[in-house]
C-alpha cells in the first residue's frame, strides 16, 4: 500500500525538524514579555534578539530593519500601506505586476478605492514582466512599486534585481513578496521592503517577516505600540519566531544541494508528464524558475475531479484552475499568462521528496486524467473531414472543462475554414478556448456579447 506523498509546499511547506525543536525549546524559555526587565522577560528578549539577527543575516538586511508579524499578509499589508503613508507627498500611484499574490492586489485595490491610482504591469506567456514594461509604469507620482521575487503558482523567476534599478533610478521604492524564494536564497540587492511567510518555507504558520531598509519613509497604519518598531502591535509569538528563524537558517544550509535535486526531479515532471498524457501544456519559465515547483493544464480535464482522483491515489497537489473555486474563476496569474486554466495540476515538492514518489505520480498521472477525460466524455482525437461550414455549440450553463469539451467534439465536423461559435457564459471559457486554439493550432476569432448575458466565442478551422 502506497503512503500518501504531500506535493504542495508552495501553500504550505511542512514543519522542519528543526523548528519543531527549537518551537519546543522556546515554549518552555520564551513564554514571559520580552518587553519587562526581569530575569524572565530578558531571557525572552535574548531569544527573541537572536532570532531576529538570524532571520536578518538570511533577508540580507540589518536586525534593525527587521520586523516579525502574525503573517506574510499581514507583512504585505503593512509593507504596502506603511510605504503609501509615508510617501503621501509624492503620491498615491501604485505599481504591481498583473501576478502578484493576491495579498498584494487586495492591498491595490483598497489603494483604489480610497482614491489612489494603481498600474498593472503585465506579464509574457512565461509568466514574467519586462524591466522595460516595469520601468515604464513608474510616475512622477508612484510611491510605491511591488514584484514577487518569484511566482507562487507556476515558479517563474522575476527580474527583482533589473526593477530594483529601474526604481532606484525613478526614486521609487520597490517592495518585494520573497514568500516563494526565500527557503532558496536571499533577494538580489536593490529592494527597498521586502515580505516573508515563516510556512512557506518550514517554519509554524503564523510568522511572517516584513524588512525595511533605513532612509525608506514609512509609516505605520491604524494603532501602534512600541512592539516591532511599530509595525506590528501586540505581543509577539515567541516560540513560533524562534522556531521560524531557526528554520530558515537551516533550510538555506541544504538550500544548495536539495534544491540541485529537486531541480532534477522537477525538470523530469515537465518533461515527462507532456508526453505520458498528451493535450497538455506545461507553463511558466523552463529555466529561470523555482526548483521545487511545476504547474500544467490538461484540456478536457475538471480540475476539482483531477484532483480529487489523484488524492485518491496518495498525492497531495494544489490547482489554479477555475473548476478549483467557488467562484468559478480561473487564477488571476493563469489569466495573466494566457495560457490554459483548465485541468490545472501545481506540484511543489518539499524537501527531501525520495525520486521514487515522483516516479509514482508519473505512472498515475496518465490513468487518472483519461479516467477524468472518459467521465466528462472529451474527445479521443480530432477527426472528420467536416460539413457544414458554420455551427454553434450552445455551452451556455456548463461549466470548465465542458465548453471547450464541446468545441473539441465538433471542430472535425465543420471543413477547413469553416467556423464553430461557442456559447458560454462560464468565465474560464474567455481563457481556454483562446488557450485551446494555440495548442490544437486553431484560429480564435474572437468573442461578443450575447445579449442575455456570456459571450459567443469563434473558432476558424485551420487543420
């Protein structure tokens, strides 16, 4: 009987063994006020110097300059609102790239509704914006521009250092969301605030750590005490810094090795898994990526079936697809990608993951997704040589995969030049069918309106 295998470390890492030591540690020496001047608050407050000097030399930062938080939201949160507040006078424009966490976005649009201006930058099919693009976006009046350091859906690598230029050179400054590589290395100089989340990278849930460099005007939001210079009120959880500290310096000690293996084992996914299955389209950067991380989309395929079945199975693995959600919406960085949404398995492994569990999954994958495909009754291949020139496909009420199912079913019945218009008012189908289109080498038309509400979406048939 096979175990189960935990294959989503970018939601969640799990608990290193070295935190759960140092967490058992700190809970029977780090349980008095690191604030009061007895014997038990001062060793509180060595424990909690030396986990903050250990966090600081892994950000690459001053001790000084770092504050711990109830979590990497909440550090974004602050790390956006404090540097808005300070630079009031230059103004209220934000930069962010279209992929950011939606930690970050959700802190745009309350900028936005507040009266402040905020700029999108938009990313390749790679998952990565330009310096140039980003650059660009930069006003006289932005205060403040945010870019991940890499992507926590599909592991693209941003160009963190170029921008960090670019803002220098505007005076803007830059916060950066490390959350995803910070387990791997610290952020390339050049960053102004930068964010982390203790969970991401084996330390307890509820840690994060948010750094700002000295000469960056900051000011804290809402009510304040002397705690965490400010920035983060209320008293702090002891044991969980310690042990996330803790963590993180022993994490980055194997970061060299087990990220070379994880590597390896992550390139055989994406190498594999295109071949093993077929109609599938593995996204995000081949080369300047995460180590530990892979996302692919399957046509035909509902991402909560998907993974629902491959849990069966014994493996844990996470989804950006629009069958995933209770809103029916496709990830807002698949979005941005443009690439397929549907099917979408994400599969971040975590350290110390054996090559004979990938080896598995491997061998699964194939029966699981055509076991899913023969349910929602996808099309074996394309054939036909077609009749009539135009159909219409009435999708409308069906949700991800199921219009595009429908599309695959007929585009042999109509001849080469002929179209099939898709009626749909499922919203993945603005993404997939386009997606679609580029895999099976199709022409997307393009969409309109219906007038009851959903789009008709048109597909010219070239092979």
């Amino acid at each position: 009987m096979f175990g189960v295998s935990y294959f989503d470390a970018a939601s969640s890492a799990p608990l290193h063994p070295v935190a759960r030591q140092a967490l058992l540690a700190a809970l029977d020496e780090g349980w008095a006020d690191p604030a009061r001047l007895y014997r038990e608050g001062r060793r509180a407050r060595l424990l909690l110097d030396a986990a903050r000097e250990t966090a600081a030399e892994a950000v690459g930062c001053r001790p000084d300059e770092l504050s711990f938080t109830p979590s990497g939201t909440v550090a974004l949160h602050r790390g956006v609102a404090g540097v808005l507040a300070g630079r009031r006078r230059v103004g209220r424009h934000l930069v962010v790239s279209a992929v950011e966490h939606s930690a970050v976005l959700h802190a745009a649009e309350s900028l936005a509704s507040d009266g402040g201006t905020v700029t999108e930058v938009g990313v390749d099919r790679l998952g990565r914006v330009t310096a140039d693009d980003f650059a660009g976006a930069l006003r006289a009046d932005t205060a403040l521009a945010c870019l991940q350091s890499a992507n926590h859906e599909v592991g693209t690598v941003q160009p963190a250092a170029e921008a960090a230029a670019a803002c220098a050179a505007a005076g803007v400054p830059l916060l950066v969301d490390a959350a995803q590589s910070l387990a791997w290395g610290p952020v390339d100089a050049g960053w102004s605030v930068l964010a982390g989340s203790a969970h991401k990278w084996g330390g307890p849930a509820g840690v994060g750590l948010l750094a700002v460099r000295k000469g960056v005007r900051f000011a804290a939001s809402g009510p304040v005490d002397e705690r965490e210079s400010g920035r983060s009120p209320g008293f702090e959880n002891l044991p969980a810094i310690v042990a996330a500290a803790a963590s993180l310096r022993a994490v980055r000690a194997e970061a060299g090795a087990e990220g070379a293996r994880l590597r390896e084992l992550v390139g055989r996914i994406r190498a594999s898994v295109p071949e093993l299955v077929g109609d599938v389209e593995v996204v995000g950067d081949p080369v300047r990526r995460l180590p530990h991380l892979v996302t692919f989309s399957c046509l035909y395929v509902d991402g909560e079936a998907l993974l629902h079945a491959l849990d069966r199975e014994g493996f844990s693995v996470s989804s950006g697809s629009s069958c995933t959600s209770s809103t029916l919406t496709p990830s807002h960085v698949l979005r941005a990608m443009g690439v397929l949404s549907e099917g979408n398995v994400r599969v971040s492994l975590p350290l110390g993951t054996p090559s004979s569990e990938v080896d598995r999954f491997l061998a699964v994958l194939p029966g699981v997704v055509a076991s899913v495909r023969a349910e929602l009754g996808a099309p074996a291949a394309s054939a036909g040589s077609g009749g009539a020139s135009e159909l219409v496909v009435d999708a409308l009420g069906k949700r991800c995969p199921l219009p595009v199912i429908e599309l695959a079913k007929v585009i042999g019945d109509v001849p080469v030049g002929g179209t099939v218009a898709v009626l749909s008012d499922d919203e993945a189908a603005r993404l997939d069918i386009p997606a679609w289109c580029e895999m099976r080498s199709q022409e997307y038309v393009g969409e309109s309106p219906l007038p009851g509400g959903g789009a008709e979406f048109v597909v010219r048939r070239v092979v």
